[in-house]
C-alpha cells in the first residue's frame, strides 16, 4: 500500500447563511517534491474554483442581455485567450 506524503481536508459549513471554510494541510516537511506537488494541487484547485464562479458571475451580469448561445462562445474565446498567454 502506498504511503501518503500529504492529507488536506477542507469542510465547508454554513451558519445563518454564512458559510466558514475550515481547512487542514499536513504534508511530510522533509519531502520537498510533495510539498510542491500539494501545493500546486492547492493552486490548481483554488483557481478551478476561481474560473467557474467567474463564468457564474458573468452570466449572472450578461443574463437576458446577450442571448446565452453567444454568452457561451464569448467565455470560451476568453478561456482561450487566457490559455494561450
């Protein structure tokens, strides 16, 4: 069985409609390549995160103003300008 190097554990709980996060990372500090690795987890996961509420916005603001057929080819010609750069 492999051994883990690292553990993140993030939960997420709402109160009165206020949501707290509560996170816990433990990585092996003397592996310096598993650190790095969960920490580009984390970046990768965190900017996941940053893209889909970004599209969430943008329709929410552009809703009933341009149809969403051209909503949809203006956030994947700006995903894929912002790929290629």
């Amino acid at each position: 069985m492999k051994k883990p190097v690292a553990e993140v554990n993030i939960k997420i709980s709402s109160e009165n409609g206020h949501y707290k996060a509560n996170t816990f990372v433990s990585i092996d500090s003397d592996d310096v390549e598993a650190t790095l690795a969960t920490l580009e987890a984390l970046g990768d996961l965190s900017g996941k995160i940053i893209n889909e509420k970004s599209k969430e916005l943008v329709k929410n603001i552009f809703e009933g103003i341009v149809p969403d057929d051209e909503l949809e080819k203006l956030i994947t010609d700006i995903e894929k300008t912002q790929c290629s750069h």
